[in-house]
C-alpha cells in the first residue's frame, strides 16, 4: 500500500500520513492480536507457556518481529513471531487444539477487518480504496474513510492469506487439524519443506513465469482474490 503510493510523498504528505497510520493499524491488529488470539485459545485450552512466555498480551514488540514488520511495509508479506503451544496434556485432544488454536488467528483478522469496516458499512464514512487511486481524498471524512478501509483490506488479506494450508501458515494445521488421521499425517510431512514452498509460490512462480512469458503468475494470488474478495464486499457493504 505505500509502495503503491510513494509518489504522495512531498505532493500530499498529509494522506501519506493517512496512509501509514492505517497500515499501522493494519499491522497492530493484523499481527499482534493475530498472535494474542494464538495465545489467548491455547491458554483457554489449558496450555499455560503462551503466559509464561508473555504472549498473553496486546503489547505489539511481545509479537512483532522486526524483519517480518518491515518486509509487510515494503515487500507486501511478513509475518510475526509464532506463538509456541504445546498440545498434548490439554482439555481436549491434541489434534483438535492445534486446530482450534491455529484457526483463531485467522479468524480474528477477520472479525477485526469487519469491525473497523462497519462504520463504512453503515455509511457514516466513504470506501475508499488504498489500492486504488486516492488522488483527489481530502477533507476529514474521507481520510477517517481511507484509514478504516486500509486498515480493513489489510486484515481481510491476512486472515485469507494465512488460511492458505501450506506450511508455516495457520492454513496447515487448520487442514491437519481436519482432515482423517490417515491423511493428515501424510500431509504433515510437508511440514519439513517449511518457508521453502511458501516462498517460492510468492516470489519463485511470478519471476519465472514473467522471465519466461512476460507475465507473471502469482498462485497466490490466484487463491486468495476469489475468496478475499467477496469477504471485502461483505465487511465493507460495497458491490
């Protein structure tokens, strides 16, 4: 979002301002109650290391990794320190923690993005696209409208993005979680290939394909707008 829209910079540094402050926002509650969701289900369950880790907390440097936050501001993707559960000895069964421990980041980033769009889906401010163009954006409505909808996007493509079940994503143990012990223990042994099958999904398809096609393919992408799409219509009551 504010690579897309450097060129604000010295012609309209007050809706760049705008701009980073909703990021920031985005980030706060995109990453950091992300995490304290992790922590906070894990806890309920009666998994006491999240607390004595001090993770049980809205405090964004106990969850905020310092490289990830910066390459969310400039490269599009992060990511936070993990929250660490042990689900063995808990109320339930291991495989349904995980999954219920897993899911609650996911869904929080979506609950959040739908409450920080209700005022827009009220019509008390404007939708404005931080994707977009936002030439022409003046006056305080329109910033209040800007901000929330950035900050909603933002959510909206975290909750989505870490539902994708390839792992380190909250997706993987979702799908662990769910799928028949016999399938799900095949499935985990992706887990040794890790950061790799991400990485080279976000960044290794896309340079190859525009390298070889002059266009690039971003899988990704191609998973998460058909189901971040409607989720935005939803928060936001736009069509």
């Amino acid at each position: 979002m504010l690579r897309i829209h450097s060129d604000l910079i010295g012609q309209d540094n007050a809706l760049f301002l705008v701009l980073v402050l909703s990021t920031l926002l985005g980030l706060f509650v995109g990453l950091a109650f992300h995490e304290l969701c992790h922590a906070a289900a894990a806890t309920l369950l009666g998994d006491d290391l999240p607390r004595c880790q001090g993770r049980l907390t809205l405090n964004p440097l106990a969850h905020l990794d310092p490289i990830g936050t910066l390459m969310m501001l400039f490269v599009g993707f992060g990511f936070a320190k993990p929250v660490q559960h042990n689900p063995h000895g808990l109320k339930i069964a291991p495989k349904t923690a995980t999954l219920l421990v897993a899911a609650a980041g996911p869904l929080s980033n979506l609950v959040s993005a739908l409450l920080l769009a209700l005022p827009i889906k009220l019509g008390w401010v404007p939708y404005i696209n931080p994707f977009g163009s936002v030439a022409g954006v003046h006056g305080t409505n329109e910033y209040i409208g800007l901000f929330l909808t950035g900050g909603a996007y933002i959510n909206v493509i975290l909750g989505v993005f870490n539902l994708i079940p390839i792992p380190p994503l909250d997706g993987f143990n979702v799908a662990l979680g769910v799928l028949p012990d016999s399938m799900s223990r095949e499935f985990a042994k992706l887990n040794r290939y890790g950061f790799g099958i991400l990485v080279v999904l976000l960044f290794g398809v896309p340079y190859v394909t525009q390298a070889l096609t002059g266009t690039s393919y971003s899988p990704v992408q191609e998973i998460m707008v058909p189901v971040a799409t409607p989720i935005l219509r939803f928060v936001t009551g736009i069509r």
